[in-house]
C-alpha cells in the first residue's frame, strides 16, 4: 500500500512543480494575475509542506527526555531508552536503524526498551534489523511485539531474529531486574492479537512496582493493568502528521483516542507513557512530529 501513498506524493510533487515553472515562465501572457498568485502561493505552500513532511522531517531523528516518578519514595533511578516503531521496510532501511542504534547508545542508558511494530508488513524485512545487535545497555535490551509484527504472518520469525541479536522479549512474561523484588518488568505481546495478561503478571501484586511494555496504550482499558506503575507504549506515532494547536489530523489507532497520542499521562492509578517512534506507515510523511526516541529518567 505504500506505493500508492508514494506514488500520490510524487504526482503532486512532479505535477503542482511543472503548473509553478510554468506560471513563473508565462507570467507575462497570464492575464488574471491576481488568481494566478494566489492559486500559486497555494499551491507553493502545499508543495513545500509536502516535500518538507515526505523528505526533510521525516528523516530528522530527535530525542526527547522525560522525568517519571513511580513511587512515592523514589530513592532508586533507571535511565531508560525507548524505541518504538521502527516499522523496517520500505521507508526505513538497515541505514536508518544504525542511526537509532548509534543514537540510542549515545544516550548512555542502563537498559533499552523496544516496543513493537519492527517490520512494515513482512517477516522478510527482518534482514534491516541487523544492527540492532549494537545497542548497548548494562541491563540490557527488552522487547515486545506489535501488531504489525503479528499481521506479517511470522511473528514467531521476528521474535527468534530480535533474540538473535541479543533483545530479550519477553512477550507474555516478566522478569525481575534486579534480582531482588524492587523492580519488575512486565510485558505482553499485541493486545490486538494475543496479549495475556493473565500470564504476564502472575504472582505480581498491586504493591509491587512494575514497569509495563506494551506496543499497544489499548492495554490501560484492561483489568489487570491496575498492577503496573508506570505502562511504556508506542503504535500512535502521535499521529505521524500534526499541525499546531490541533494534534493529530488523522484518527488514533486505539480505543483510548485523540487525547492519549503521546506524551506522559496519569491514567487511573498508573501513569502511562507513549512515545511516537522511529518509523512510519501509510504515507512516508511526518510533519510537527518528527521521529523521536525517548530517554526516561525512572526514579522508584
């Protein structure tokens, strides 16, 4: 589906740039001047926002960091990077991942966490997900699976190739960082597929502290995620395209809505975090909403 919103892109680009030079060359011969600057200016300004969203943004790479307490006496602190949405594929390649990777390293993080949606819509673009095997992190890197993961067809593939470069995922599972019950870390596969929840908190109380991967924030509408402290999301892309003041021009993909597109939310007794990711699908465009990684600063 990717060349369609492509091919789109390229038609107007190509087509609204040729109606521009030849307006600009026959400037003299055109008689309602007036119209034809003001269709013009209208026309520029789309192209430019069109090209600046398809070519220039959408391969800015920023990071943004963010302070989150999960537990009134906080006297212990995990700096974490979360990576989501890399969406491997026909926008973002084995060279686009390195500069995640590379990105993400730089950060100096104690542990990584990746959030699902590897792929773009085949198990077969595992093949860019190479570098990944460089992210670097004492405590190492953990994921969870997305629903793009699962819709490929191979989710068992994508998962066996994530632990194959050196990514615990712990879909349906959870585990205790440091060995001494202060810290767990929970996480599910896709809730639009087969999340257990059931599974992944078994044994945990709500007086544990948890911090919960999930790609999908849909997981907040469930029972059970009343356990977790603080629940850690992508699958939004915070809409992808934006404009000032009115978020989101398309429609949320999660039962949560338009006010839950990114960001840090208190929701019910959790606090939940969505980042809006590395990658894109549909249209290869992101405008006000640049790629982004995040660095959590997680005091407990």
């Amino acid at each position: 589906m990717n060349w369609f919103f492509d091919a789109i892109i390229f038609l107007f680009l190509i087509s609204a740039g040729a109606w521009l030079i030849h307006v600009a060359t026959s400037w003299k011969q055109i008689k309602n001047k007036q119209a034809h600057a003001l269709l013009a200016v209208l026309v520029l300004t789309s192209w430019c926002i069109i090209f600046y969203g398809s070519f220039v943004e959408s391969q800015r790479l920023v990071v943004e960091e963010q302070q989150i307490e999960i537990t009134k006496a906080a006297d212990h602190l995990l700096r974490a990077v979360v990576i989501g949405d890399l969406h491997a594929g026909p926008y973002r390649k084995e060279g686009w991942i390195q500069k995640v990777v590379e990105t993400a390293n730089a950060k100096n993080p104690e542990i990584i966490f990746l959030l699902g949606d590897y792929v773009y819509d085949d198990a077969d673009q595992v093949s860019y997900l190479t570098p990944l095997k460089n992210l670097s992190a004492p405590l190492g890197s953990y994921a969870v699976t997305g629903n793009h993961d699962h819709r490929s067809g191979e989710p068992e593939r994508i998962r066996q190739a994530l632990e194959g470069l050196g990514i615990e995922v712990i879909d349906n599972a959870q585990i205790d960082l440091f060995q001494d019950t202060s810290l767990y870390l929970v996480g599910v596969s896709d809730v639009w597929y087969d999340a257990d929840l059931q599974v992944a908190f078994k044994g945990l109380d709500v007086e544990d502290t948890v911090i919960f991967l999930s790609h999908n924030p849909e997981v907040s509408l469930y029972s059970t995620t009343y356990k977790a402290d603080l629940v850690i999301s992508g699958h939004t892309h915070g809409g992808q395209i934006r404009l000032p003041f009115l978020g989101s021009v398309s429609e949320i993909p999660s039962l949560l809505g338009r006010e839950y597109d990114k960001g840090l939310f208190e929701y019910k007794n959790w606090q939940l975090f969505i980042t809006s990711g590395v990658g894109e699908t549909g249209p290869r465009a992101r405008l006000f909403n640049p790629p982004q990684i995040d660095v959590l600063e997680i005091s407990y």
